[in-house]
C-alpha cells in the first residue's frame, strides 16, 4: 500500500489533510478503509492538546469508524477481506485506513447506511457500558440525562425507553428538547433557565444520572439522585475539580463513579472486547428492526475536520457528525 492520508492536528483550529505513513495490520488486526469517521468531544480535546492518546495508540484523532475490511493479521479468524463493518478505536480514525484490533469490529447493523455506520460505535459502547454494564439500568427506573440532544444523549434516550426506563434529559434549546421528547424524553429541562434537580426530585429522583459535566454539577447531581442512585460521570466539560458531600451520599446509599471506554485494554472482563459483544448482541437487533435510529446531524468531508470540530464545540448539531473519506 502507497503512503496514505491522514488528517494532522497542527493546532486546534488547524486540521490538515495530509500524507502519512501506510499501515499494515500486526497479528490480531484488521485493516479498515475507512469510509467515514465518527466526531467526538474527545476528538476536540485532543486537537486542543487536553487528551493524549492511551499508550500505544494512534496519535491521529478519531474513536470510531465505518468502512470496509481491506486486510487481516494473523490470528484473524472472524473478519473476512471485503466486509462492510464499523469499529470503536483508541484512535487512528480521521484517516484512509486504521488497523483496529479484531474484538473492537462491529458489523454494520441491518438497515444502517454505511456512512451513518460510523456515528453508532463509540455512543453504542459508551451508552451501553456505562448505562446496562455500570450502573444497572432497568425498567421503572428514572434516567436523567444531560446533554440530551447530543449524540451520547439521543442513543441514550433511546435504549432508555428500550429497557423500559423513564427518561429526563437536560438541553439548551427547545428545538433541541423537542426533539429529545420525539426520541422518547418524558421530562426535558432547559438548564439555561430551569432547575433539573426540582423537576427530577418532582419524579421522585433520578436512579441513574449519565452526566458529561462533571465537577460543575457534581452536587447539584446528588441532589437530584434517587435513594440507591448511581451517578456516572462520562464527561469533564464543567471542570474536574469538584467539592462532594459524603453526608448526602451516605443518606441516599448512592454511589458516584467516574469511568471511560477509551483507556480499557481489549481483552479481560471490563475490556472493550466485552462491550463491543454486548452492543452486537444487545444493541445491533434494536438499531437492525428500527426501535433505535442512528441520530447523524451533519456530514461533511474529511477536509473540512475543522469545522465539523467547530459545529460540534458551538452545539450547532443534534446528533453526530461524520466525516466522509
């Protein structure tokens, strides 16, 4: 294979399209022609120099991906040359190929177009690890959401509503509440001007917060917490540092867990191997008969990264944004 290309980070601002070394890939990987590329908030981070890639990963941005097997390792049994398939990186993604270790392949859901294939591995893991394999979500139960209309937030409320849970979420728009209550939202709470802990605790309280904030609502998240609540932070946008009341955490039994997908190793009981099984065999047959839609706000070209890193940092789009290559 000739030297490919691959998008450079030269600033947070300057994403350049440019050749790079080719990859081949090592025993136990498969090599993706990648035909689009997911958008993430971590993705921004790192642009910004704030999320270094975990040891041994891709220094190219991109968790995730859609495309078509272009070559196995050795010790690839399961993936074939020529398979239209998606995949959840470490990194590696915003270019014209990725070798992705072989447990992290998904195959392309039934119904799904292949470019909106690439907005559904990293929101799938994350949602489904954090809401079913950390903290227990089930039917009856109260999840309060923020950040309702991103793309986390949207395949939440879904597999939500699917798993027979009530859902809240928080937004900034109505537009974009509107559409959170079309996806299967009872409660939607525009945080610009209205409390969510006094809507949630109205319901009796939340059984499970998936919060993207972190240390700026951490109380106020414990507040709106049910008796025997978990609250698991995902996210570090409201800062990291945080004062926390043990007090109300002892009163509620409630418990507050910090965790990612990224960093996890791809083998052993909480690897991503795991988690790419439970979405193929859980979330793959909900997306494949329609209960879950693939939300994708905006496609652009691989060239115009930038932008799509400037969309999703000014919370113009609902959903994901994809990259086309």
């Amino acid at each position: 294979m000739s030297d490919m290309r691959a998008i450079i980070a030269e600033s947070p601002d300057v994403l350049a399209w440019r050749e790079v070394d080719d990859l081949q890939p090592a025993p136990g990987e498969v090599l993706i022609r990648v035909v689009a590329a997911g958008v993430n908030r971590a993705d921004l981070l790192q642009a910004a120099g704030l999320y270094p890639p975990p040891p041994g990963a891709s220094d190219t941005l991109g968790l995730e991906v859609s495309g078509v097997i272009a070559a196995v390792g050795d010790e690839v049994s399961d993936w074939t040359i020529g398979q239209q398939v998606c995949a959840l990186l470490a990194g590696g993604g915003y270019a014209e190929y990725v070798a992705v270790p072989a447990p992290q392949v998904l195959p392309i859901p039934d119904g799904v177009d292949l470019v909106d294939a690439a907005g559904l591995p990293e929101v799938a893991c994350t949602v489904w690890s954090n809401l079913v394999l950390t903290a227990g979500l089930s039917e009856g139960q109260l999840l309060l959401m923020h950040g309702g209309a991103s793309g986390i937030g949207t395949h939440a409320i879904q597999v939500a509503r699917q798993l027979g849970a009530w859902v809240a979420v928080t937004a900034g728009s109505e537009a974009k509440l509107a559409f959170c209550r079309e996806l299967g939202a009872e409660i939607t709470v525009n945080y610009r001007d209205e409390d969510f802990v006094a809507r949630v605790r109205e319901a009796g309280g939340a059984d499970v917060i998936l919060d993207i904030m972190g240390a700026a609502y951490l109380d106020r998240n414990v507040d709106a917490l049910a008796n025997d609540g978990r609250l698991v932070i995902i996210g570090m946008q409201g800062g990291v540092k945080g004062e926390l009341n043990i007090g109300k955490l002892i009163t509620k039994r409630a418990r507050v867990i910090g965790t990612a997908v990224r960093g996890r190793p791809v083998d052993g009981p909480h690897g991503k191997g795991v988690i790419v099984d439970a979405v193929t065999t859980s979330v793959w047959p909900m997306v494949g008969d329609g209960r879950i839609k693939p939300v994708i706000g905006a496609r652009l070209p691989i060239e115009q990264a930038a932008e799509a890193h400037r969309m999703l940092s000014a919370g113009e789009v609902t959903g994901k944004v994809v990259l086309t290559v």
